[in-house]
C-alpha cells in the first residue's frame, strides 16, 4: 500500500514524499482513514511506529477543508507531556503541512511567552501545547479554545505519568463537547483505558502491538557489573565497539551531570539533558547529538520522553529505571520506524528485582554478559536504590504501586519544575497504584 491509496490530497502526498517517505507504517495504514473519517480515536503503538505522522496527515487534510480560524481561536489542540515532544509533533506539522495555507505553532514554558501570545493572536490552525503553558496563556485570555474541532492526547500515558490529569480535566472543560478526540499512548494500560472510556465517544481501536512489548528490531542485552565499575564499563564498551552515537539513561538528574563529566574526562564527548536544564541548553545538546557532533547524550526517562532521533543506534541504561515500563519506553528511543538498533543494561546485584519485573512484564527472559576484566563480585550485597528525591529505595520491594508514585527526575522537592516550566506540588503527581497487567 502507498500513501496515495490512502485518501490524502496532493499537497500532503507531495510533502510526505519530499521527506523520503514511501510506505506507510501499520499505525498510519490504519489511523489515518480512520481520523479522516471523523470518528474518535484510540491508538496504541510502540514509539518509532510512526503514530505523529499517523495523526498529523489526516488532520492537515480536514483542516485544509474547513474555515479559517478567527483571532485567539485554536481549529485542533495537540496536547503533549514535554517540550522536546511538542518540539517533534511541531516540526512534523510544519513539514507535511508545508504546501497547505495553514498556521501551526508550539508553545511550552521554560521559555518567554510573549513570542507564543503574538503567534496565537491572528487565531491557529494547530496549535501543539504542554497542558501548563497552555493553561497559563488561556487565564490571560490570550487562547480562545472554545471553538476547537480535534483534540489530541499523544503520548498519553506519560501525560498521566507525569500527574497531568487534572490539568487535562481542566482544559477538558475549556472544549467544546462536539469534538473529534483522538488518544495516542505508546502503552495500552488500565488508566488509559479508563481514561478513555471517559473521553471518547465509540472510537476505533488500533493496537499496533500488544502491550508492553519491545520492539522485534532491538537487540537487547544485559551486562552484569557492580555498581563501582558502571562508568569504566561504560567508557569501554563505547570505546571497543565505537559506539558513535549512543543515548544513555539514569534515575536521576545529578547522576546524569556526573556520568557526562565523568565521560569526558575519558575522551568521550558527552553532555547532559534533564529538567533543571534551561531550554535553550537542552535544545543545544539534542542539536548537537542529532547531528553527530556529540557522542552520549545522558538523559533521565522524563527529559528524554519524545526525543525521535532518526535511526539512532544505542541505548544504555546505565541504571534500569524503577518502573519497569519506563524501560520499555527507554529502549523505544531506538530500533524506530523498522531500523536496527541496540539496548544494553548495565545491571548491579542492586537491580536484581528490578530486572525481574521488567523480565516478567515483557514476557522474556534477556541474554545475560559479563564483559572481561567487569567481572561482578559474586559476594557483593544490594543497596537500597536512590529514588530520585534524595531517599533510598529497598531494592528488593520490587516497582509496584510506591515505586510509581516515586518516579525520579522533577520530584526532588516538595514543589518541583514540570517539565513545562510550571510549578506543580508532589502531591498532584501521586498516582494510583498500578494495577497488575494479565
């Protein structure tokens, strides 16, 4: 199938094939003469899948067919958990909608919002948002979202890891009730099911893959080490295979400073990106590791959420993450749209328990290594595992419900930065326990 026989106009057709594209993926064979057709939406796929694509034709093409909007008003609203993401869906907008007379812009805190107040002046097309800058700009009555005809949720499950709902609820009552919804998640979990079933209204159902499930193109692998020799390992093997440009992932933002510099200090250029960044520091490391000038890119699982780096060879996680479908996402950074990639797990006798849940969640068990001269000691005992707010976590409780509530990054304080730049308390970001996948 070719995306002519999809039902797109030509100018889409046109700036789908200037970007190289020639087959579309199966989320967008299905998702995009669904969306075309008007109905509700609810897609879960693995990230690399191409699901932005699969919402954002059929949304330039309706919006192509129908009136201009009138100033501050908004035609279609996609909604995303962090600024790198709302920064990828706008890129993709601007390229497939490049030869259709439509404006589109992005806004997110963390930068000035006067650019974003005269952009959504004269009325938008598209407008992608983080839910908080949002928000912020519709108190100040500088958006008028009353008369919004779609509404998108992409990556919706990180929106709800991430304690956005009740922000979500809230623009929820700033829509009109006759809308078009479409949810994307990368994971089909029971709270998106939930939230569905609270949000649309008879949607088609796509499920790409079946939930929880890592992609068939990455090969995945774990290297026991102890916990003081991760970073030498590290430096080695980026070293002995030439890893040339590799994604590595921590709990925490200070681990993440450390490891960089630590990199360095061993010839390996490397530069961090997490919240406490300022945006415009955060755009330039992704800048430069996407073209090829920067070697690591050290990220938490909160910053790193979003980034779409074409056919990006490897993952690292130098510390597995304390949710075990964190390393499903982690790990979706690479092996996207069918391309090979490679996941290696630097894994002390501390994450013992955690790699058994992520074992038990993806339903197989991952090759096992220990790299010559990194032999781990066979008498070493486990730590508690530092949780991200300057506590420690039993290793051996496994990553249930408290494990959930205490994601690292961002949640260091009583009042932490969102990744939007908004304040929000610890307590809005509790969620409830997550309830046990059959």
């Amino acid at each position: 199938m070719s995306f002519s026989e999809l039902g797109l106009r030509a100018e889409l057709l046109r700036a789908v094939e200037e970007q190289g594209y020639t087959t579309p993926t199966p989320i967008q064979r299905q998702a995009i003469p669904a969306v075309l057709k008007g109905g509700d939406l609810l897609a879960s796929a693995q990230t690399g899948t191409g699901k932005t694509a699969g919402f954002t034709l059929p949304l330039l093409q309706r919006l192509a067919e129908g009136p201009r909007p009138q100033p501050k008003q908004i035609r279609a609203l996609v909604l995303t958990p962090t600024r790198e993401l709302a920064a990828q869906v706008g890129d993709n907008v601007a390229g497939y909608g490049r030869h259709l007379k439509l404006r589109s812009h992005v806004i997110f805190g963390g930068v000035g919002q006067q650019p974003q107040v005269d952009a959504i002046r004269p009325g938008l097309d598209i407008l992608v948002a983080t839910p908080g800058r949002l928000l912020d700009l519709h108190q100040q009555r500088h958006v008028d979202l009353s008369r919004v005809e779609t509404l998108v949720l992409d990556e919706a499950d990180r929106m709800l890891d991430m304690g956005f709902i009740h922000d979500i609820k809230k623009l929820l009552r700033l829509l009109p009730e006759k809308r078009q919804n479409l949810l994307f998640s990368a994971t089909f979990s029971d709270e998106i099911q939930q939230l569905a079933n609270k949000l649309l209204d008879r949607p088609t159902l796509i499920e790409v893959a079946r939930r929880n499930t890592t992609a068939e193109s990455v090969d995945q692998a774990i290297y026991r080490v102890d916990r003081e020799k991760k970073r030498d390992l590290l430096a080695h093997l980026i070293k002995r295979h030439q890893w040339y440009q590799v994604l590595v992932f921590t709990r925490t933002k200070h681990g993440a400073n450390r490891l960089a510099e630590q990199l360095g200090k061993q010839d390996i250029p490397a530069m961090a990106i997490h919240g406490n960044k300022s945006q415009s520091a955060r755009t330039r490391a992704l800048s430069a590791f996407k073209d090829g000038s920067l070697q690591v890119l050290v990220a938490t699982d909160i910053a790193a959420r979003g980034l779409d780096i074409s056919e990006l060879p490897h993952v690292v996680n130098f510390e597995l993450p304390n949710v075990a479908e964190d390393y499903v996402h982690r790990i979706g950074r690479t092996g996207r749209a069918g391309s090979e990639g490679q996941a290696v797990s630097l894994v002390c006798v501390d994450e013992h328990a955690l790699l058994r849940n992520i074992e038990r969640m993806i339903k197989r068990d991952l090759p096992k290594h220990v790299e010559p001269g990194f032999e781990p000691d066979p008498n070493a005992k486990p730590e508690p595992i530092e949780n991200g707010r300057g506590g420690k976590r039993g290793s051996n409780r496994g990553n249930g419900g408290n494990a959930a509530r205490n994601r690292p990054d961002a949640r260091s304080r009583n009042t932490s930065t969102r990744q939007d730049g908004d304040k929000v308390d610890r307590a809005r970001r509790r969620r409830p326990q997550r309830s046990r996948q059959a």
